[in-house]
C-alpha cells in the first residue's frame, strides 16, 4: 500500500496570471503558500482484477476507459497500466469548490502514489507538470498552473510562468520568524459558499484570449501587485502586503460578475471595520474562503464568529506532495 497526500494552498498575491490565456503572451507571477489542509491518496494492489475507487462515490470498472472520475482515467492512462489492478481512495480534510485549489492538489498526490506504486520517484516540478499535462491539456480544464505546483513544492513560495510554458518556483527570501508572524497574521473563514473554479475562471479565459483591453490591464497590474506584495514581505514590512491584499480583491472583483456577491461583500466591509488591513477571497472567486490579514485577531475573530463564519487555523506547510507510507 501506498499512501501519498498534498497540502492545500491559499493565494498571497498575482493571481490569475498563471492561466495561459495571459501568461503565454505576457509572463505570470503570483506569490501562493502550502497549508497544512490535505488532500490525501492510497493506492494498492487489490486481490483480483480490476480498477477499484473510493471517493465521494464508488467505482468497480475493467478498463481505464471505463472510469468515470476524469482525472483518475487520464492518470491511469498516462501511467501506461497494460491490466488494471489497482484500488485508489481519496480523502480530503476540506471539500472540494472551496478555493484551496483542491484538484491541483488531489492530482499531484494520485500521481505521486501511482509512481510510487511503479517504484519511480519524481521531482516536484516533474510531479506539477505532469499534473498540469492531465488537467489542462488532456481535460481543457481553464484552469492555471499554480495549484499543482505549489501542491509539489510546498513552502510560501514566488511562481514564476514564462512564455514558453516553463514555470519557475522559489521560496521568498524570509527568516523563520517573519514567516510565523505572517502565519499567524492570516486568519481564513469559510464563508459556507462553494463553486467551480472552471466556470469563473472560463469567463476570464475567453475575455483574454479576445485581447479583451479591460481584462489585460487588470492582469497587468494585479502581476505587479504580486511582485509588489513579494518585496514588501521581503522587505519586512507585512502591513503594506496586507493594504496589497486589499487592492487585488478590489482588482479581482472586476474580472467578473461571478467574482462575489453582496453577502461576501458585506462581510469583507465587516471585516476591514474589526482590524482587517485587507484580504479576498481565495482562489477563483465566487465563494470558498475569505483570507484576512491583521494584526489584531480578537476583533476580527470576534465579528466573523458573529457573522457565522467558521475559522479554520492553518500552519504553512514546507514538504509539498510526499509520501506517507509504502
């Protein structure tokens, strides 16, 4: 048996400028950090044949053909597997359509198991990309790079996408003790929403690959508000990142009429009066998660609770996808 998991990730700064609709003319760079929320993977040798999945439903087929999970058929595919026998089961501490970029998570930690079930390691960026191949080529999926490569690597970490496709990954340059006080400084809040990635992001795809004028500026400037948020937690100075957080949300709702609604917007404006410097919703957009950035829990702890939203505490995670067990 093999058990594999990889950890959720939430976005710090660029967003959106990892989809290649933008990147592929114009360069990405976004800033996002591994959390200890997990997405985790067991693979195993079943006693007869056949392919045997356990997740939110269950599936007993023959072939690879016949799986109805997308990206498990493809990863089976990919790896090649002449005569099915094979038991895959998934669990995952956070559902799914929250914005933690879940799917980039659970396809890193399915193809590390399945490697692993081969005795084959793989690097973390060998990992993402070939996570990238099955969701965004094989699948269409318009979706970015960055959920699968900040899955494989882990770390509070700069992603880098040229033009060519190739993605650059490098940890920010902080000390130990910036990185707890940023941890600690970030408080995460579920706003009881879900949504697919795939039908906000979609919108944002089709408006930039049109050279849509009001979309490409908007990318633009968010790219720079990425860059820019990297030299403020660079330089030491975490209140300036956290007023960054709050230009980008402000960018980011412009994208799309799907980017929020008045009860999220109504809890951020709550938000920013009990001692939020800024923040936004993780991920697409849409719902999921809103992340704050303070310097003073109690209050913001206090209205969120009030508001109903549940606090969910995290730690930056530094392993990426690994290996549990096998």
């Amino acid at each position: 048996m093999i058990i594999t998991r990889s950890p959720l990730r939430i976005t710090l700064g660029g967003g959106g400028t990892d989809l290649r609709s933008y990147y592929k003319d114009h360069g990405g760079v976004l800033i996002a950090a591994a959390i200890d929320k997990y997405v985790y993977v067991t693979v195993m040798r079943p006693f007869v044949e056949g392919i045997f999945l356990k997740y939110s439903k269950l599936e007993h087929v023959e072939k690879a053909d016949e799986v109805q999970h997308p990206i498990i058929r493809e990863a089976i595919r990919m790896l090649g597997f002449r005569t099915p026998q094979v038991e895959i089961t998934t669990l995952a501490d956070i559902p799914a359509g929250t914005g933690l970029g879940s799917s980039g998570s659970f396809t890193t930690a399915l193809l590390k198991a399945l490697y692993a079930h081969r005795r084959r390691l793989l690097h973390p960026t060998e990992l993402a990309e070939l996570a990238c191949e099955i969701e965004i080529d094989r699948l269409g999926e318009p979706i970015g790079k960055q959920d699968p490569y900040i899955a494989a690597c882990g770390g509070v970490t700069c992603l880098t996408f040229n033009q060519d496709g190739k993605v650059e990954a490098c940890p920010l340059k902080i000390g130990m003790d910036r990185l707890f006080d940023l941890e600690e400084n970030l408080l995460l809040f579920f706003t009881g929403f879900s949504r697919s990635a795939s039908a906000v992001l979609g919108d944002q795809k089709t408006r930039t690959e049109w050279a849509d004028e009001e979309m490409l500026q908007n990318l633009h400037y968010v790219k720079e508000l990425g860059l820019r948020s990297r030299r403020a937690l660079e330089d030491g100075k975490p209140a300036l990142f956290g007023e960054l957080m709050h230009e980008h949300w402000e960018h980011k709702k412009r994208r799309s009429p799907g980017m929020s609604n008045p009860q999220i917007d109504e809890w951020y404006e709550l938000a920013r009066k009990h001692g939020a410097v800024g923040g936004k919703l993780v991920g697409a957009g849409g719902g999921g998660f809103l992340l704050f950035y303070t310097e003073d829990h109690a209050p913001l702890r206090a209205a969120m609770r009030k508001a109903g939203l549940e606090e969910v505490r995290f730690r930056f995670d530094f392993e990426g996808t690994k290996v549990l067990f096998g």
